[in-house]
C-alpha cells in the first residue's frame, strides 16, 4: 500500500559521537528522520543540564544543517519515581522543540503503581499542553515492569486513561525480557495501542543477546515491518545500540569503545534499506 510514513534513525548506535557527526552521518546513508536517544546506560552519562533551551536550539540547527528532521525522541526514565514529573517535563520540552510528535520513555517497576499512575496523569496533561504523545515501551532487562508484554498495554492504558498515552512497542525487548514469549506474535497484539514503534533485530548466544542489522536476527522483523505497513499512520524507528549487548540475564553492558563509525553506516545502511522494502511510501 501507498501512505506517508517516516522512518526514524535512532541515535542510539552513534553512543560517543557528537550530534552534529551523527546527524551527518545520517544524511550520507539517506536517512531523513532521528530519533534522539538519553538513555540512562544506553549512551554516555548525562544529567538534565542536557536538556535546557539553548542546547535545542543548537541540536535543532544541527538538525537543519544536515537536512534531518526529528518525529520521535527517546528519553526513558521509570515514570513512578518521585521526580519522574519534573525531569521528564523537562525532557518533553526539549523534544517538542526539536519537533518531536512522540517521547518515548518506559512506564514503570510493578512497585511504584500508584505513584506512576499520578505523574502519568500530571505528565499527559502537560503532553496535550505541548502537543506531544508520551509512547510508553516494553523493557528488555528482564525486570518486573507494568508494561512486560502487549498483554499488559490494554489495562495499563485503561488505567491511565488519556488519550496522547499509547504504546511505543520494541519487539526486539521482548526477545530477552520474556524469551518464552514470541516476539513477533507479542508485536503484532499490540499494534494498534502503539503511537510509534521501534524495529530492531537480535540474536541470541551463548553470552547473552547482541544487536543485529534488520533481517539478521531470529525476531521476525519481516512480519513486523509487513503488519507495520498495514498500519496507516504508523511511524517507526529502527533501533540498533550496536555498542550495547545484554547478557545471558538480559541486563546491558555497553563496550568500552565507540563503535567505528564505517560499521554504524554499513549496519544502518542496510537496515534502512531492508524497512524500505517494505512500503511504498514518501517517507515523509
């Protein structure tokens, strides 16, 4: 089928580079989106100064000179903390003034219920204020999470109740947060609760989960991207942390070293080709 789609890069495999390298870097293998990634462990260590007006600004004309634009954006916290509603307001802000239409983020441990439910409450308020979604993802570290499978999206979204709060599922997560449960099948459930998603591949060995280009993996991507492109209006991103792996216990370590930047454009490269293939579309 033919529709408008964007598919977003996330950041997340340039860990230890500069934005306005990474956004060029982009531009050279055609991408035309950016899902920029702060993740606590996922990517180098940061606090909220990196979120301020000024550094928008900057990230925005990097953006500009580049020709990338941004849709989603990755900033995830346990939103039942007790600050969760200041740092991630924060967070939302710096996003929307990239452009972003979707900040992602994961929900919370199955402790912090009733306090995730009150911030969530505060946090769409001010979501709809901006003109922003808040898609909520599924973890990979095996922990116990409100959000573990897409079994648990319909009451959790219920119970949150508003209407910019959707899915933002990563069936590359489920892969070793819940091995016993198949990927692909789990991806497909919960499709029409997402608000975006994010496509990534992995492969299991025998010292833990490692990121793998689109296609290489065993998590049935093929039939994500097929069921993605029935979907009109669904935007994706493709997500490979190629300087991150899980371990047998499905908790991440990143390498020491940045990965060279001629195996990130060949890894994305082809991923993005391989999701292409899958829609006939503007890539809008």
């Amino acid at each position: 089928m033919t529709t408008d789609r964007s598919i977003s890069i996330s950041a997340a495999p340039y860990d230890g580079y500069e934005a306005a390298r990474m956004l060029e870097s982009l531009a050279r293998i055609g991408a035309t989106h950016v899902e920029p990634a702060w993740i606590v462990g996922y990517t180098e260590p940061f606090d909220e100064s990196a979120f301020t007006p000024d550094k928008a600004t900057a990230y925005a004309g990097w953006m500009r000179d580049a020709g990338i634009a941004c849709r989603a954006f990755s900033s995830h916290i346990d939103l039942g903390r007790a600050d969760a509603v200041k740092v991630f307001k924060g967070r939302m802000d710096f996003a929307r003034r990239l452009g972003a239409e979707v900040i992602n983020t994961n929900a919370s441990g199955r402790g912090n219920e009733r306090r995730f439910l009150d911030n969530i409450a505060e946090l769409a308020r001010h979501a709809e204020a901006i003109g922003i979604a808040i898609g909520l993802e599924n973890p990979g570290d095996g922990s116990d999470n409100l959000l573990d499978t897409a079994a648990d999206g319909p009451a959790l979204l219920g119970a949150i109740g508003e209407r910019c709060v959707g899915l933002n599922y990563d069936a590359g997560n489920t892969a070793s947060h819940r091995p016993d449960v198949p990927a692909a099948d789990d991806a497909l459930i919960a499709m029409p609760l997402c608000v975006h998603t994010h496509v990534k591949d992995v492969r299991r060995t025998e010292d833990g989960w490692f990121f793998t280009a689109l296609g290489e993996g065993e998590v049935g991507v093929d039939r994500i991207l097929t069921a993605i492109a029935a979907q009109p209006g669904l935007h994706l991103s493709i997500e490979i942390p190629m300087r991150l792996h899980r371990g047998r216990d499905a908790k991440p370590g990143r390498d020491p070293y940045r990965v060279p930047l001629a195996d990130i454009e060949r890894v994305l490269g082809a991923s993005l080709r391989y999701a292409r293939g899958f829609f006939e579309t503007s890539y809008a």
